[in-house]
C-alpha cells in the first residue's frame, strides 16, 4: 500500500476485532489498538500493531489515548459486552457497564475525533452495531436498547458529517461463534438457542473489511436478517410473538 491509511480498532484483543485487525496489518494499513488481553495485544504487536492497553469506559481513558495516537483515517468501534437476562434479573451494574462501553464510549470518541475530520473532511466511522439493535429478543432488552441506542446516534450522525465526506457505517451481524456469547450467557442456553445460525468471525470479519474497502449505510449479517427487521417495522406484533416463542422456550 503506497500511502497506507491509519486505523483505530478498539476492543482488537478478541474476536471480530482481532480477526480485522490482523487482516488489514496484513494488506499493509497503519493499525492501532486497544484492549486489555496483553496476550492479544502482544499478538498484534508483532503483526506491526501499534497497541494500547487502556479500558475505554474508564474517566479520561479517551482523552489520554488520542493525546498518544495522533488522528486516525479510519475508527472501527469493535468493543462490546453483553449480559443476556431477564430485564428483572440485569443489576445496575452490569446495565451501567453495557451503556458505558457500547453506547458512551463510541460517542464520546466520535465527539472527540470529528472537528479534525470536519476541517479535512473525510473520515470513516464503523461502528459493531447488532440485529437486535433493529429486532429486540427476549432475554437481551439492556443489551438490545444500547445497540438501539447506538442506531438512533448513528442516523443522525451520518445526516450531520455528509456534507463534509465522512462516512458512517454500522455492521449488524447476528450471533457470532465467539466467547462473548460464553462470557454474555454463562448458563449456555443462550448459545444452544441459536446454535446453528451462529455466525462465524470470519464471515464478520470478511463483511468489515470489505466496507472498510468500500463504505456502505449499513450491513446485515447474514443478509436475510436485513428482511426481518423489515418485517418488524410493518408486522411487530407477528414478528415479536415468533421471536418470545423462540428463545423464551429454548432458554428456559
């Protein structure tokens, strides 16, 4: 790559990122990380990785982190978490940490980023947002309402930065086969519900860089995921009593 663009990948230290993080240090991007698995970190390290072992949701966290790595071309929010349980059963706690880390976090580090690509205007935001940011299943409502959350900020977003060339794109993949499922559901069930249309990270990762490559509004994984949601904005009622059916009886 003659004029190789820079990268920021957070949440790099497993997973999607990790996957996407090693593809495109293989066709020669400038990628920076971040993720607390020093292992993954020391991975990517000599990959060509620049790495920085920081907790996004914690206070100041972003501001010390771009204070070292200059301004990115590219920004793909890969860090996630998820607790899968009855709204009843989700503590403060773990509603605090999926906001913070899913919602917060991204926002604040696109608030921080955009005045330099406004005045240079370009820029490419992607953002991991999920199916059930579009379609909401039981089981997931805390988790479903941050990806919510983060579709309702990325609309806008995209309608403000137009003007100035920066691109926004947000993946919507289903289930992927990774341990975020094991650490989201320690019980399994979760897994066992969805078990064969479990994505792997490879189709994901596949998907990210090819809109890295070529930006795109929006991405569904797998594609007829797309049609689903579709269906839920004309028929809710139908759609959502297939889905309490499905995982409300397979969870159990």
């Amino acid at each position: 790559m003659s004029n190789p663009k820079t990268i920021l990948i957070t949440g790099a230290t497993s997973g999607v990122g990790f996957e996407v993080a090693k593809q495109l240090l293989a066709e020669g991007y400038l990628v920076q990380v971040t993720g607390r698995n020093e292992k993954s970190l020391a991975v990517l390290q000599r990959l060509g990785a620049q790495i920085f072992k920081v907790d996004l949701s914690e206070a100041g966290s972003i501001d010390l982190l771009l204070s070292e790595i200059g301004i990115p071309d590219i920004i793909l929010f890969s860090a996630g978490i998820a607790k899968f349980a009855l709204a009843q059963e989700t503590n403060d706690c773990e509603m605090e940490e999926m906001f913070t880390v899913n919602v917060t976090a991204p926002i604040q580090l696109t608030q921080r980023i955009l005045p330099s690509w406004i005045e240079r205007k370009n820029g490419h935001f992607l953002y991991m947002g999920s199916q059930a940011g579009k379609v909401a299943t039981p089981k997931a409502s805390v988790y479903a309402a941050t990806k919510h959350a983060l579709i309702g900020y990325t609309d806008a977003l995209r309608m403000e930065v137009a003007q100035y060339g920066i691109e926004v794109s947000v993946i919507h993949p289903g289930p992927i086969d990774t341990a975020f499922l094991d650490r989201a559901d320690a019980s399994g069930k979760y897994r066992d519900s969805v078990g064969k249309h479990l994505l792997t990270v490879d189709q994901v990762a596949e998907a990210v860089v090819k809109t890295i490559r070529h930006p795109k509004r929006e991405v569904d994984l797998p594609k007829i995921m797309g049609v689903t949601s579709k269906l839920h904005a004309i028929a809710p009622r139908l759609v959502e009593r297939i889905g309490r059916k499905f995982f409300m009886k397979k969870m159990e």
